[in-house]
C-alpha cells in the first residue's frame, strides 16, 4: 500500500519495535515507505481489517480471496542458472532455469516498485532442529501473508533474538507486482523465481499463500540433502511408545487427514527433514484443504478454521451473519485453512521425534485399482517413491479441471524437487536400511471402478487399515503377493470387508479390472524409463511385471 496521505495506522506506533538490527538495505531493498517488523497476530489483524485485505468470520478465522490464483501457478516457477548451483540442480519441467541477468533487471523494478510503500516484514526459521534450522526473512506488501508466514514458519523466542536476526534466505513477495513477459522472460505475468546466489526468492502477481510456504520448501529441498538430510514431502506423527510414522503424498492424498489421530501426537502435516537424529518438522503451521471438511471425519482440522489466527483462503461465507461455508466450493476446491500446529491438541510441541518406524506412501488412484493397502519391500518403496503415482485432485494447481489428472509426480513432490530424484532416493533407502522401517503403499482414491464409476474409499477404512499397520497388527497378517506389482496385499484386516482389500472383486466385471490395472502398470513402465539409467537394478525390477501378470 502507497500511504500518500499518511494516514496513521493501527500498528505504527510500533512498526519498529522488534525491528532486526539487519535491515532490508542490507538485501537491496531500500527506499520502502513504512516497515512493519515482526508483528504479533492481534496487530496484524488490526491491520489487516484496517487494509480492508480479509474479514472476519464467526469465532475469529480470517477470511481472504488470493483473487485470480487460487492455487499454485506451478508452471510459472523458475530457478536462476548460475555457476554455483547449476550442477546439483535437476533441470527441467520444474525446475526452468532463468538467466542471472534477468533475474537483476525484474529485481530492479521490483525496487522501484517498493519505494514509498508499505511493506510487512517477519523473521523466523524453517526447520525445529537447531542444528539444520534455515533462518529465513518473508518481505511481503500485505499484513495476511505476514500473519501468513507466522502461522507458517517458526518465529524466534525473544526480541533480542528478534533483534540479531540475519536471514540466510528471503522471500520478497508483491501479489501487485506484474512481470512483462516480452521484456523478463517469464512464461506470463506472474513469477517465483529462486536464485540459490543471492539466496532470494521472488514472487508477483499471486497472493495465493502456497506459494511462500512451497518456496521455502524448494529451498531446504536443496540445502539439506548436501547435509546429509533427507527432504520429505510428508506428514508425520507419533505414538506413545514412540514409534513414528511417516506420510509421503502429493496434496489431496490425505496427508493432513491422516496424520492429524487423536490417539498419536503430531510432528507435522506436511513438510519434514530426516536426519541421522530422527525427523523433524521444517514449519509451526499447517496449511491444510478445507473442502468438504466433516466435523465427524476431521474433528481436529474441522475446530482449526473456528479458531482466532487462523487464515481461510477462498473460503465462502455469509456476509451478514459471517458463518462459513465448508461445503461451497463455488470460488475453488482448493480452499484452505493456514493455522499453527499448536492448534491441534496432540501436537508435538517439539516438532521433532526419532526415526521412523513405517513409512506410508499414499496415493489418489483414480483408476480404481490399486489395493487399500500393501505392504513394501525397500526396493519397491524406492520404485514407488520414484514413480510418485497419484491423481491430481481439482484445485490444486492452476488449469487443473473437475476430474482427477493421473499423474507420476516422483518423490510425491515433483514441483519442489531441486536435485535429480535418484538423490533423494538413495537417502531414503540408506534411512530405511539402516533404520529398518516398514513400508507400506496406501491407495486413498477410488474402490469398485475408477473416477465417475466407483466410489471413494471411506477415511473409517483408511483408517482402520492405517490403525492395524502401525499397530503391528497386519505384520501378522495372511497376504497374497499382487499378480502384477509384486507387493503383497492383507486378506483380512478388522473393521475392514474382504471385498475393499480385494480391489477387483468389487468391480463389475474382473476382466475389465485386470485390463485397467495392465493398463495403469504400463504407464508405470513407460514412467520411469526416464530413471532407468541413474537406478539401482533391482530397484527397477522391483517395479510391474506385465508378462507375468494374470
């Protein structure tokens, strides 16, 4: 906001007071108008209704519109090719390399554009391991990406430590800012750009929220593994005898759902490290989809968007009464709640546990195929794991339509993934054998026919069936080997039918099942000829076995 008038602000009074000795001249950024640093929720509310930017529905979420981008514009995302960075970096359909030169000219104007303005500014860490934590800086135009970012990422103790602060990486973000794609080279109007030199991040024209949170994980994404510390795209959480649990899943798999049990503390929802200590949680917050949240399914995620402090995106509500509506998705699916971890009540406080014991790779099929569970050998959660198998689910994405998008998204976090996958691979098996985890593939997607013919498998059997994995029971349990994956899949499981665990008996007609299934196998196949080369032999023999199958 250009204050021309002056006019004084809620919070101006102490725009200052927890300012860091480190200024943003230091970053190449001055000439701002007024900065508004570090401010707690209650002031930045206050602003943010002062700004008319959000309001204020019943028992206190905020409410927000991110306008034409209700979700990531993930093919707008660049990364700068320069000579530091450049060999470690996986090039290509996510990671678009973007000349130096032209990063400096945008980031000119994007100077320029901040002078006289008022900008939001919030110093924090990513990452509860003191050892791996990256301190970062989050710049932004608006107060809701500073409240944002609060909810987001975690905010230092004191204000001495306020005051010392010294980010390693900063994201400066301006949803005002247009780019001119004839004259910066961006695909459209709209741009994040990382260059891993000047350690910055720049986002334009999108206010959706996710694209500051998934920036800071394309960032640790290629910082730890060169550590040693494996980068997950996962939830995480753990039991009381100390048995942690690991979630891979791209979004709309559930791994928020199914993480956030009310018999087992949350680590995190979304994005972890796992080091030679144990897994630890890169946010504060969780970033969760809201869509046809239940009060009886979700009780946890459902009490979180009733709460003070807590941002719903795109979330439709009644203008006089300022009741939410969960069930509307008339804006887009993809609505969101951000929100502290603190809010959920079994949260780890800590935000860090040992090493896991499960691992569970979830995936969307909107084929209708896969089992609702099989259990892993190490090899064939790698081929998994590269694969990334799942179903894109409405709204995530920019483009995406009403139907599932089959896609092969590898590490189940393709968009965020900076080093080749191959990398991150041989950490997670150097971590599996060496810690001995069970593996297990969990199909969340659709039972009885695919998308528009079955139906959705019901979260009470997920659960049940995540329940008996992590309990130790389905280790004991009778299986049969899968004619066509190899992976082997429980007959029986409590709370379960027979029918849901025998994914073919309940379609219409098994041999229409078997071709469906073929047919999904060979895009598996064609998939990860691109990995073929940089794979260990048996982990591409851990994949389908078309000629053997029945």
């Amino acid at each position: 906001m250009s204050n021309l008038l002056d006019i004084q602000t809620p919070a101006q009074a102490h725009a200052t007071a927890r300012k860091s000795e480190y200024g943003l001249e230091a970053l190449g950024l001055p000439g701002a108008g007024r900065i508004y640093w570090n401010l707690p929720n209650e002031a930045l509310y206050e602003e943010i209704i002062f700004r008319r930017e959000a309001t204020i529905t019943q028992q206190g979420p905020i409410v927000v519109n991110t306008g034409e981008h209700p979700a990531r514009s993930a093919n707008d995302k660049f990364v700068v090719r320069e000579a530091t960075s450049e060999g470690h970096i996986w090039w290509g359909q996510y990671n678009r390399p973007f000349n130096a030169d032209k990063f400096m000219e945008l980031f000119g104007r994007m100077q320029g554009f901040l002078q006289g303005r008022d900008v939001f500014v919030q110093d924090c860490y990513a990452g509860a391991d003191p050892e791996y934590r990256l301190p970062i800086r989050i710049v932004t135009e608006t107060a809701w990406h500073s409240l944002f970012a609060r909810n987001m990422f975690l905010v230092p103790a004191s204000d001495d430590e306020l005051r010392l602060h010294v980010p390693e990486f900063t994201v400066l973000c301006l949803p005002s800012f247009r780019a001119m794609p004839q004259i910066d080279t961006t695909r459209t109007e709209t741009f994040i750009i990382i260059n891993f030199k000047q350690r910055m991040c720049v986002i334009g024209n999108t206010a959706y929220g996710g694209e500051i949170k998934k920036s800071i994980f394309t960032v640790l994404n290629y910082l730890l593994p060169l550590k040693g510390v494996l980068s997950m795209h996962c939830s995480a959480n753990v039991g009381n005898a100390g048995d942690v649990a690991l979630f891979f899943g791209l979004s709309g798999t559930g791994k928020t759902t199914l993480s956030a049990d009310p018999r087992r503390s949350l680590i995190g929802d979304d994005e972890h490290g796992w080091s030679d200590d144990g897994v630890f949680n890169f946010e504060a917050g969780c970033y969760a989809k809201v869509i046809r949240l239940s009060a009886s399914a979700e009780p946890l995620i459902y009490a979180c968007t009733r709460r003070f402090g807590t941002i719903l995106e795109n979330v439709v509500f009644d203008p006089v009464t300022r009741a939410i509506d969960l069930n509307d998705m008339s804006i887009t699916e993809n609505t969101r709640a951000s929100y502290p971890l603190d809010f959920i009540d079994n949260a780890l406080t800590a935000k860090r546990a040992g090493h896991p014991k499960n691992i569970i790779l979830l995936t969307c099929d909107a084929s209708g195929v896969m089992p609702p569970i099989a259990r892993l050998t190490p090899d064939q959660a790698l081929y998994q794991f590269m694969s990334g198998y799942t179903a894109k689910v409405a709204g995530t994405e920019v483009g995406l339509g009403k139907e599932p998008e089959i896609t092969f998204s590898t590490c189940f976090g393709a968009p965020f993934m900076v080093h080749h996958p191959s990398f991150y691979a041989d950490l997670l098996k150097r971590k599996i054998l060496r810690h001995g985890a069970d593996c297990w593939l969990v199909n969340t997607g659709w039972v009885g026919g695919p998308y528009g013919v079955g139906k959705r498998i019901s979260i009470g059997h997920t659960r049940a069936l995540l329940n008996a994995a992590l309990g130790g029971q389905l280790k004991e349990a009778e299986y049969v080997v899968d004619p066509v994956f190899g992976f082997r899949v429980p007959k029986h499981c409590e709370g379960v039918p027979d029918s849901v665990l025998d994914s073919a008996s309940s379609w219409p007609s098994r041999e229409t099942y078997t071709q469906r299934y073929r047919d999904l196998a060979a895009r598996f196949v064609e998939n990860f000829k691109k990995f073929e080369a940089d794979s260990p032999e048996e982990v591409v023999k851990a994949g389908p076995q078309l000629g053997q199958a029945g």
